[in-house]
C-alpha cells in the first residue's frame, strides 16, 4: 500500500549541516545546505 505523501514527508529526516551537524530549519525554496551560522561565517 501507498504511503501519504504527507506521511512521507513528516518521515524524512531533519536537514543537517554538513559544517556544524546543527539541525536545520527547512524553508520552502531554499536549497541552502549549510547553517545561517556556518554560512556567515564564511562571509568573514
């Protein structure tokens, strides 16, 4: 039988910044792959 696509999306797994290993909070439309911090951080 066929998952939800809602149940399939609360499944995956939180985003996590490869830099820190911080979860991330997801935003629609962004395809950021590190953490507001470890980005400006690198701003510096």
């Amino acid at each position: 039988m066929l998952m939800s696509p809602l149940e399939f999306f609360r499944s995956l797994p939180k985003k996590e910044c490869p830099e820190c290993g911080d979860h991330m909070e997801e935003q629609a439309e962004s395809y950021m792959m590190e953490c507001d911090r470890c980005l400006s951080k690198r701003e510096e």
